[in-house]
C-alpha cells in the first residue's frame, strides 16, 4: 500500500468531521446569530414587541398575525405562513425582495449553514 487512504475511507472520516463538513444544525451558533436580531424581536411570549413582533410560535403563524403589533400593508398581505423554507428565504434573499415594503431592514445571511442553525435555533426557541 502506498500511504494513501481509499477514497472509501477518506468519505468516512470527512462525514465524522465537523470541520469537514457536518451538515447537522447547530442550535448553539444560531443563538449566536439571533442576537443581531434581538434588537428588535424577544422570543417569549411575555416578552412583548419591540421595533419588530415578538417570534413566540413564529412557526405556522401567519405573517402580520401577531395582536398589538402594528404591521405594515405590504407583510399583512404577503399570504406568508412561516415556517422553515419561508424563514431560511427571508435570509437567503432578504425582506426588501421577499416582503417589499415592510418595515423590516434589510438583512440578509449568505450561509446556508447560518441560515440553517438560525431556523433551528428560532424552532426550539419560540415553540410553546
């Protein structure tokens, strides 16, 4: 044998090897990133709203549903429901294309990695 590792082997110890690729969420680095969006959103239900609705069991609701929060036109009638494809897109591609004209500023995670630990931070977070 050469010293080389069949390409078998090299697969394995890849697949074993977060630094080589794990593609399993981590809630841990999405709690990380949702602190950029602290400053407008809590998590819980008696949190309340600040600049932007609070998220407590963002998935399945409808956007524009939260009572007391004062919503523009343009997300009242997006027909959005969030869940984890519509939360992912609103980052991918940011609220100024997915839901022109509301209020939310323009933020985009070019990750999809990133992308993928917010939502699953956001599940575990805002699930009643």
């Amino acid at each position: 044998m050469s010293g080389k590792l069949p390409l078998a082997a090299l697969l394995l110890l890849a697949a074993g090897s977060p630094a080589l690729g794990d593609d399993s969420p981590d809630p841990e680095r999405g709690k990380a990133l949702f602190r950029a969006c602290a400053f407008c959103h809590t998590l819980t239900p008696d949190g309340g709203n600040r600049a932007g609705p609070t998220l407590w069991r963002l998935f399945g609701r409808p956007a524009g549903a939260v009572e007391g929060y004062h919503y523009s036109a343009a997300l009242k009638g997006s027909g959005i429901v969030w869940d984890e494809a519509a939360v992912g897109r609103l980052f991918e591609i940011g609220p100024d294309v997915m839901t022109p004209g509301s209020k939310m500023p323009m933020q985009t995670i070019t990750s999809a990695a990133d992308r993928r630990d917010l939502v699953e931070y956001l599940k575990e977070a805002t699930a009643p």
